[in-house]
C-alpha cells in the first residue's frame, strides 16, 4: 500500500518522499502496454501500481493541481487503464463461443425483423416482375445493354460468364461484391432502417423485373436453374444483414437504453458477429456461384441438392444447431 | 459544442482526464495511413508488373495473366484491409495514429476489442458518403467527443496518446531526486524550457535569467547578462540534473 501524503506538510515533502517510487511506477507503466502476454505475478504487480499511481493522482491533485507532475501521473494512470482494461486474444475458446453462441444469439435477435424484410423482398420481386411485364422498355433500367442484347438474341448473360474469367477470380469477385452490399445493407440501417429497406426493396424490383424479362424472351427457367443453388443463402444472408441494420436504425429510433448513442453501441456489439456470420456464408455462396452455377451441364436436382442442402446447413448453424452445446 | 477531455473511471474511484483528438489529429492520421496504404498498393503491382517482364513469366501468357491478377488482388486486400487489421493487431494504433499521437479507446478509456475495431472499420461506408468523409468530419465536428458515426456505433473515441508522459514521470521523478530545488521551481523551469522555442528570444532568456537568479546559487547575474539564449538553456538544464552552480 502506498504512504498517503501528510496533507499538512508541504507539497515538497511529500514529493520527495514519493519520488523514488514513481521513477519504478513510470516504468511499468510503460512497460505494460508493450506485453502481450503476463504472467500472474506480473498482472497483480501492474495492478498494484495502477492502484498506487491512482492514489499519488487523488494526493497530486490535492497538493499541486495543475502541475506538471499531477499531468504526468495522470497519464500513467490512463496509460495502465488501457493496458490494463482489454480484451483477450481471440483463443480457441472465444471463437466456439462466438460460433455456437453470440451468432444464434445475434440471428435470434433479428428473426422476426428478417421474415418481414423476406416479405418486403417478395413483394417489391413481385412489383418488379409487374413493371417489366407492362412496360418492357424500363428493362434498360436493371440490366446492361449487352444483358439485354444476350437475351433479345436467346442467351443467358450467366452462362457466359466463365468466358469472361476463371472460377477462382470469379468467386472472389461475386464474394466482394456480395460482401459489400450486405456491408450497405447493415450500415446504412443507421438511417433510421430507411437505407436497409431501400436495399431490399432495389434488389427485389431487380431480381422480379429480370425474371420478368427473360420470361418474355422464354429463357426464365434457364435463370432460375442458374440460381437454384447459391440464391436460397445469398438472399437469406441478404435479408439477415438488411434485418440487423433496421435493428441498428430501432435502436436509434426506440432506444432500450439511457441514450440513443449507447443503446446504437450495445446493439451493434451484439449484431456484429452475425455479420461475420453472413460473410463466411456468402464465401460459400461465392464460391458455388462461380464454380457450380454458370456450368451448364450441372442437372437440376444438383443444383437442388447443393441448394437446399446449404441453406440448411445455414439455419441449422443460425439456430444454434449445428455446434454442439457448451458443457454447464 | 465539444468537450476536450474524456472522463475516465478509475477501478478505485478516482477519476482521470484523457484528451480527445480533434478533427485535424484525425485527419492528419487518416492521410498519413492513406498515403502508406497506397504506396503499399502501388508497390504490389509494381512488383507483379516486373515479374511479368521476367523472361520465363513473359513467355507463358497464362502465367503472366495469374501475376498480375495475384498482384491486383494483393494490392486491394493491401489497401481496404490495412486500417482494420493493423488496428486490431497493434491494438488501437496504427503508423499514422502513432505518428499524429492518437490512439483509439472506448469510452471507458479502456483498449477496444476486435469486433469494436471492425465495427468503427466498416461504418466507414457510411462515414465517406458522398465524398471525401463529409459525413465523417461533420459528425466529428458537432458531437461532444469529436466522433465520426463509425466511433459513435462502436463505443470508441480518438483520443490523444500520452505515453511520452510516462516517460516524463520518470524523469521527472529521477530530477525530484537528484536536486534540492522545490518543486514549484522545477515546474516553473521545465514550464519554460517545455516553452523555449515557441517564446520569443527577448522573452525567455529574460525569463531564464530571473529562474536562473532565484534558483542557480552560482549564478552571477551580472556574468549572466551576457550569456547567449543557448547557454541560458543548457545552464537552466543542468539545473534540472541537479548540478546547480555548474
């Protein structure tokens, strides 16, 4: 423990008698930082000094405020509060506990926003498929000129695509893609949920309104067959990633906390691993959509099979099944 | 209006003041990491574009086409994943924050975890919208702490880092030691000499030389008088290693 000042002796008193000590307590100070990893000697020591600087701060204060020493203290003290209050290393252990708990817990959290945000992507797939179908010159709106040219002429535009680039590239290219419009879909639900629902609904009005199109060309079954196998995930992860950016847009409308700010916070902190959830998912998904998808020679039943076989494997690992459960 | 310190609980109730990092220290770290990333990014695909020139690479356009693929793909993983994974992996810091003297904590003036880190990364969509961080900077300017969207949704803070000061505790502490000086003087000569260059010349060595008087027993002030702001300096260091007189 440390010797509390004589508050009635002068301040050089007690300075020059604390002096020695602070010379060793600067010193783990800056050590701490620096450590990766501490033994229990080496913890219990920082945290004796943390509490012995705190103490010469409150005496500092008392005795010389606005000093040069009491600023000097103080940033000791902030330095072995951070080093001193973090996180662990992601070990093993954490990354079960994330795996198995915090994303179904996270999934969990957001299912009933998630069904409402499916509804909402039927329904504007369904306003899509109307708008085409009645004004069929708007098509320029949702897809390329050499889509619509591919398809006037009677070829699918996702058959080519392996002409284009290789499998691997492919893959990495539908995954950033991907990635970076469940990353719109969750951020931009900080505007009050506006951002997220505006992603579902233009990715709905394009996927109705390009089915629309190559029914009118006959080739729609020849879409279909195409998404069959990566789609189920890929728009499940997309209304997942779209229903924890509203959740972020409710905490700021209706906070369940002290402030809008804090309940964003602890919102956020508890929806991040779903994200990390959906981007491994759309790996997969990336990855059967640019090895599996645009092969021509892969049957319907595969495609089937792959496709709901994986969509499974998702709602298994989302509801807390595929893990098994921690040993109480 | 925005408040320039962070408030931080201590475990024993005593409370610190941490200072938190204005626009600019931010936008100086940001341009400061923007430019290595770059750089780093060009380097990638200046080295996939000299591979390629290699005659074993150059004769099989396959390959050469793999390089260069391989260089772009390194080259962007390079530049988006820069800031998230360095700071994750130098927990809070990154070169440029290091070089602004920043880091990032919590609002408990704790170091911040891997999924809080990330979480401030990805709101960087929302903070660079529609160009250049406006978002990002006018948020950082009109809230309380002086923090973009992405800090205020990960519960963290830039603020600025004093690690330097602990060192100074130590120094100063090793001075308290060595001299017989009050402490109110060592205060007052380190004030000072902390001030030197920003002071005009006039100003501090008249000040020096009142220090100097007061405190310096082998100090003559009529010798004094003549003594260039230099040797003023050195003469008011020694007194802080405690060698007053010499």
């Amino acid at each position: 423990m440390a010797a509390s000042p004589d508050t009635d002796a002068p301040a050089g008193i007690w300075i020059r008698t604390q002096a020695p000590r602070w010379e060793a307590l600067a010193a783990q100070a800056a050590a701490a930082p620096q450590r990766s990893h501490a033994t229990v000697d080496e913890a219990l020591r920082t945290l004796r000094s943390y509490r012995v600087l705190t103490q010469h701060l409150a005496s500092a204060r008392e005795l010389l405020p606005a000093s040069l020493l009491t600023a000097a203290l103080q940033n000791a003290c902030a330095t072995l509060h951070a080093a001193i209050n973090r996180e662990p290393r992601l070990t093993g252990a954490r990354w079960l506990r994330l795996f198995r708990e915090e994303i179904p817990a996270a999934a969990a959290s957001v299912r009933t926003l998630a069904l409402w945000l499916a509804a909402l992507l039927v329904a504007s797939a369904f306003a899509g498929w109307w708008l085409i179908n009645t004004y069929p010159q708007l098509v320029s709106l949702i897809a390329s000129p050499r889509m619509i040219d591919g398809v006037e002429r009677g070829h699918l535009w996702t058959y080519q695509v392996l002409e284009l680039a290789p499998p691997a590239l492919l893959s990495a290219r539908i995954f950033s893609n991907n990635v970076m419009v469940i990353l719109g879909a969750f951020c931009s639900g900080i505007l009050f949920g506006l951002g997220a629902f505006y992603m579902i609904a233009y990715n709905g009005l394009m996927l109705g309104g390009l089915l629309a199109f190559t029914h009118q060309h006959g080739l729609e079954l020849g879409l279909v067959k195409f998404t069959l196998a990566h789609g189920p995930v890929e728009l499940s992860v997309m209304c997942l990633a779209a229903a924890a950016g509203t959740a972020l847009g409710e905490a700021v409308i209706r906070p369940a906390h002290s402030t809008r700010t804090e309940s964003l916070r602890r919102r956020a902190a508890q929806l991040g691993p779903l994200l990390l959830a959906c981007a491994l998912l759309l790996l997969g998904s990336g990855l059967i959509e640019g090895f599996l998808s645009p092969r021509a020679t892969v049957s319907i039943p595969v495609r089937l099979a792959v496709g709901l076989g994986y969509w499974t494997l998702m709602l298994l690992w989302l509801g807390g099944r595929l893990f098994p459960k921690a040993k109480t | 209006m925005a408040e320039e310190e962070l408030t931080v609980s201590s475990l024993t109730g005593v409370d610190m003041r941490v200072r938190i990092a204005g626009p600019g220290t931010r936008s100086y770290a940001f341009l400061t990491d923007w430019l290595i990333r770059l750089l780093l990014a060009l380097a990638w695909l200046l080295a996939g574009a000299l591979l390629r020139l290699l005659p074993r690479v150059a004769a099989d356009a396959s390959l050469a086409h793999t390089v260069m693929v391989a260089a772009v793909i390194l080259a962007l993983a390079t530049y988006f994943l820069y800031q998230p994974l360095l700071e994750v992996a130098m927990r809070g810091r990154t070169p440029g924050l290091r070089k602004a003297g920043a880091r990032i904590a919590t609002v408990e003036g704790a170091t911040p975890g891997t999924g809080a880190l990330i979480i401030r990364n990805l709101f960087r969509l929302i903070d660079a919208l529609p160009v250049f961080y406006v978002v990002g900077l006018t948020c950082c300017m009109l809230t309380k702490q002086r923090v973009r969207l992405g800090d205020m949704v990960a519960g963290t803070v830039l603020v600025l880092d004093e690690a330097d000061s602990v060192q100074r505790l130590g120094r100063l502490s090793a001075q308290l030691q060595r001299t017989a000086l009050p402490a109110e003087a060592l205060q007052l000569i380190h004030d000072l000499l902390d001030r030197w260059r920003s002071l005009e010349e006039a100003r501090r060595t008249r000040l020096a030389r009142e220090l100097l008087c007061k405190f310096d027993p082998g100090f003559d002030p009529r010798r004094g008088a003549a003594l260039s702001s230099r040797a003023l300096q050195g003469r008011l260091e020694a007194l802080l290693g405690g060698e007053p007189g010499h």
